[in-house]
C-alpha cells in the first residue's frame, strides 16, 4: 500500500510540471517565498544587481532579510578581486566566476569630501576596510553600497607607525568582525584591536619578541643600506611599495591560536602570535643586498611567500612556505621561465592577494603591466585580460580579494 502510495504521489507530481508537448517543465511562480529564496540564494552575486528589474516579486526578495539570511548559508562564493589604481574614487573588481569586469557604483560614504581617495588597506570575507586621509578606518560592502566609518583611535595610538592592518571576519551571520593594528617600532611592537560586536577598540598589547635559537634581534636590521646593482644602480634595501601595500600583512589560525603576518621595511618576514603575545622573525629568503620584489598571502589557511628576483640575466617568479619545524624555505610554485623573462630587468614591484589556493600577482613597471592569476596546488599561471575603459587599458597597482555576499554586515 505504500508503494502505491509513492507511486500515486510521482505521477502526480509529474503532471503538474507537464506542458502540452510532453515536455517536463517547471516554473519559478509555483515556489512559496521561502523555497524561491532558497533558489536564488545559490545564484552568482552578479545576478543580485538584476533581481530589481525581473519582477516585483523578485524585487520583494532582492530586499528581504529571510533573503539575506538565506545567502549566510551557502559556505562559499567565487571570489571577487577589488583592483586599485591611481584613481581610488572608483570601484572596479574582476569576477573570477565570469571571468570579467565589473564596475560598481563607488559607495556613497567614500564620495564625501572627507573620505575623497581613501585607500583600501585589508579585507576579508564581504568586507573591505579603507582609510581615510585623516587616518580613520571604514568598512565597506561593495555589493550593497553600505558603509561605516570607525570610531577614530586616541591621538597617542594615532602618531604610532602601522607596520600592519588585517581583518579577520565571523563565518556566523550576526557578521562580526575584527580589525587589527600592529604598530610601535621594532622590536617594540603593540597590537590593538576594533570589535565590531562591542563597537569599539577592544584593547592594546605589547608583542614580546621570541628568542628562537639563540638568534638576537638586530636593531640596525630594518635601517636602509645602499649598494650598486650589477647595472650600476644605486639600489636601497628598504621596500618601496604601492601605497596600497603598504601594511601587506595576513592573518591564519593554527592550533586555535591566531598569527599574523606581515613585512618589515626590509623585507623580513615577521610573524606576530595575536594568542600569546609574541613575535619573531623568518630567516631572509635572499641576501640583504640582492634585488627582488616581494609580498606575502594567505592561501589555504597558511602564509606564502612570493618572490620576483633576478639571477643569470634571467627573472624568477616563485612561491615559498616556510616549515616550521626545520626553519626553512620550501618552493612549491614557480611561474614558466617564458613568462617571468619578459620582467628581466624592467625595476618590476609585485603585489598580490591570495584567495583559496590562487594567488592574484599585479606585476607593474615603467613599461609594463599584467595580472597573473596562479593556482599553487596545480601550478597554473594564467594572465588576466585587459581591463579597458574607452578603448583604454587601466593599470591597477594592487588587489583585494573578497567574497561578493550582500548579507555581510558593516
């Protein structure tokens, strides 16, 4: 009898969804409200900027917070990568589930004169934070426009040098997250932290620096040295990097313990234990007087290294981990040999954003520029199209990368 039951239950199913052809179809309007959120929830963000011009059903949905609550349960989306160029009034990111550009509409909050040329300085799940000219922080989410403006720091914490500035997002759709400084001078290192779920800057610690192996902390380190190239440039050891880059840092967690990343003014990686409160240095992946260009991501939960240096009239371009356990430098990546000798000698800076296992590289010169798309795990390398505005290429100093969801909360 149950059997029959099914059975009768299939057929009848059937006919309903039947047209007259015979052919099995299905409508979008037999849905209630909650299945059609359901449905549309799973469609790539870009489909959301349409949903106002398809219904007004569809419209009720676009601004439903069931809706939005709907779009916090899927785990993941692709990746958005949010590009900054010279001009920062504007909002520009490549889709990498269509492969394409998108021009959005620059968020309100930023086009007000106060917040004029605001630089993007760290993401992290929907969201992207900016500071402004005056030094306060803003967090945005580029899809829906929304924006919030942080309370400001104290004017002592204000005057200190920011080596590094990440974000760290909750997965849970009350949208917390967290925003944190690293400043001081080494080897005298704080750290403070915004909360968004209390609304304010949470507290201030010192970073005690961990002595490991007996190797001593050297003051002068982090000071500039000059030398000649082997052209015959007077080339500094100190980094010169984009604006944008300039607090290039990431954050993992291991073990339930968070550990931020970032580079100091020579280049050196410091690693930074938000849990214990410590930091410590990596052992230099070249020499101190050698050229190169160099940024850190985070890519599958651990910080890599990318590296463009120069050797035997020829350009490398390659990614490192670090192991602990031997203190040592691994490659586990490395661009085709005819791609990176294009790079031979043009003074290229790199910067780059990891997202997943792909890690974005912005290769910019006097006479070239190209965005390279790597996949670590299948050592792919792929160029991006050209972003053209009027029949123009834009050239974009540096990358962000972001999850597009509209239910990220600032």
């Amino acid at each position: 009898m149950e059997h029959d039951l099914c059975e009768s239950s299939r057929t009848s199913r059937k006919r309903k969804f039947q047209e007259e052809d015979g052919i099995l179809s299905f409508s979008m309007d037999n849905l209630n409200q909650d299945l059609l959120e359901r449905v549309l929830s799973w469609l790539p963000t870009s489909t959301f900027f349409r949903l106002n011009s398809v219904c007004k059903r569809w419209k009720s949905v676009a601004a439903s917070v069931s809706f939005k609550l709907a779009c916090s349960q899927v785990p993941s989306r692709d990746p958005w990568f949010f590009m900054v160029d010279p001009h920062l009034n504007q909002s520009i990111v490549f889709d990498s589930a269509e492969r394409s550009w998108k021009k959005l509409d620059h968020p309100p909050l930023l086009q007000e004169d106060s917040n004029q040329n605001s630089m993007p300085v760290a993401a992290s799940g929907g969201l992207i934070c900016f500071r402004n000219l005056t030094g306060n922080f803003i967090i945005c989410n580029l899809v829906t426009g929304s924006c919030r403006e942080l309370p400001p720091l104290d004017a002592a914490q204000r005057n200190q040098t920011i080596h590094a500035i990440v974000m760290n997002t909750s997965s849970e759709y009350s949208g917390s997250y967290k925003l944190v400084l690293v400043h001081g001078e080494l080897p005298k290192l704080s750290c403070i932290v915004y909360d968004s779920s209390i609304g304010c800057w949470e507290w201030e610690a010192a970073l005690s620096r961990k002595v490991e192996n007996s190797l001593e902390f050297d003051s002068d380190d982090d000071n500039a040295v000059y030398f000649l190239s082997k052209a015959g440039n007077l080339v500094a050891t100190n980094m010169q990097r984009s604006p944008s880059k300039q607090y290039s840092s990431v954050i993992t967690s291991k073990d339930g313990e968070e550990i931020l990343y970032f580079l100091s003014s020579s280049g050196k990686v410091v690693t930074c234990n938000l849990t214990h409160k410590c930091f410590s240095e990596y052992p230099r992946l070249l020499p101190v007087y050698s050229e190169y260009s160099i940024d850190i991501v985070e890519c599958g939960g651990e910080m890599l290294v990318v590296l463009l240096s120069e050797f035997l009239e020829s350009a490398s371009l390659r990614v490192w981990r670090y192991d602990e356990d031997i203190r040592s430098w691994h490659q586990i990546a490395a661009m085709p040999p005819a791609m990176s000798h294009e790079w031979f000698g043009k003074k290229v800076d790199i910067n780059c954003v990891g997202t997943g296992h792909q890690i974005l590289v912005c290769l910019n010169s006097g006479e070239l520029f190209s965005y390279v798309l790597c996949d670590v795990v299948t050592n792919e390398w792929v160029e991006l199209p050209k972003c053209c505005v009027n029949g123009k290429a834009l050239e974009f100093m540096s990358a962000f990368s972001f999850e597009p969801r509209i239910e990220a909360t600032v």
